[in-house]
C-alpha cells in the first residue's frame, strides 16, 4: 500500500518539540536525558546545528561492550557523525526506506539547517497502522452502501 503522505504530516501530528544535546556533555548525561525523555536517541547540535546523533545502539556498542566508563566519555567520542536526514516532503514510504538500508531508528527531518523535528520508526510505523485503518473502515462503509456518493 503505497501513502503518497509527507513525513511533514507525521510532524505535525507528533509536533515539533526535540529534545537534543551538546557534544561536550559525558555519554552518562546524554543516557540519562534519553531515560528521562523516554526517546532512544538524541540529535547532537553545536550552535543550533546538527553535527551528529547519539542512540542507546551507540552506548551499547561504543561503551558497554567496550569497557568504558560513560561518566568519563563525551558524547563527541561516540557520536555518529554521518546522520541520515529527511526533508519534509519526502513520503514516509521513501523515509522508511532510508531508514532500512542505513539501519538507523531515528530521522532528523531538516530544512536546510534548520531541523524541524525527528521522527522514529515507530512513529511511522503507528502513522501507516492508522492511514490502514482508516481506509478500511472507508471500505467497510463503502461496502455496506452506507458511503457518501
């Protein structure tokens, strides 16, 4: 099922608010915002720009498996540089892709570079669950004869 939607839909449902950080903090700080803020990654800025992104996926890799200490790491060490980005008019279905073929969970929605918000898989997942149900309901009703002609 093709949804011809823009990811700027999703949104502007979800709203525009993003929790982010700074790169000098400790990976320690930046584990307990995403706790605190129940989101699995953070888009790292420096003076309002996007410079990389930090994920639970990072921390587990970079260091626990490592033996490191996230109170004596800065979040610029383990950071992902290379961030995949949307623009608002791609569709959801070119988002979702995207995220696939990078394997990443989150996709800072930018604007030149200005980031108007970041959507996970999730919200695009619960955003197509509901495109599915509303146009099987539509159905239903078209069936049963009771849809406006």
């Amino acid at each position: 099922m093709k949804i011809p939607m823009p990811v700027s839909a999703v949104l502007a449902q979800k709203g525009p608010m993003v929790v982010s950080i700074q790169s000098d903090v400790t990976v320690f700080d930046a584990i307990t915002l995403m706790s605190e803020k129940n989101v699995g990654a953070l888009p790292v800025l420096e003076k309002g720009r996007l410079v990389g992104m930090i994920s639970e996926r990072d921390y587990t890799r970079k260091i626990a498996l490592k033996g490191k200490l996230s109170k004596e790491t800065s979040v610029q060490e383990i950071m992902s540089r290379q961030v995949s980005v949307a623009k608002p008019d791609d569709s959801i279905e070119e988002c979702m892709r995207l995220m696939t073929d990078k394997h990443v969970r989150h996709l800072p929605v930018m604007e030149g570079d200005k980031m108007l918000g970041i959507v996970s898989i999730g919200d695009l997942v619960k955003w197509i669950i509901s495109v599915q149900a509303e146009t099987i309901e539509q159905l239903q009703k078209y069936i049963a004869g009771s849809y406006p002609a």
